[in-house]
C-alpha cells in the first residue's frame, strides 16, 4: 500500500463505514503498534471512525431544556 492522500481517504470511508455498521471504535483491523503502513492505516480509519461519530452526535437534535 502506498501511504498517500488516496489510501488516506480510502480509509476514512473504511472507519465511516464500519461505524455506519456500528462496530466499536477498538475493532479496527489495523495494528496501532506496527510498521508504518499499519500505523498509517490505524490512524486514518479511527479518523474515519471519529469523523463519523461527531457528525451523527451533530445531526442529533439537542436534547429540550428542562427548564431546572
């Protein structure tokens, strides 16, 4: 795998997808500890993954005051 902007965006819609089909955050298939390329591959889909839960937290509407 070459580690460019390609593989990078390629592996942001992997962490969106995979939170689309709510699996945890910690079920990456990558290595956090590796070589590089497993480095890089962790690091942009649990980007993916992150970019993916803070948009459906900001589509949800807020909860209404209680007025307390």
């Amino acid at each position: 795998m070459e580690l460019n902007r390609e593989a990078a965006s390629d592996l942001l819609a992997e962490g969106k997808a995979a939170f689309a089909g709510r699996e945890p955050s910690d079920a990456c298939p990558y290595n956090r500890f590796g070589g590089r390329e497993e480095q890089f591959q962790y690091r942009y889909w649990t980007r993916g993954w992150s970019m993916a839960r803070s948009e459906d937290e900001t589509a949800r509407p807020a909860p209404a005051s209680t007025g307390h």
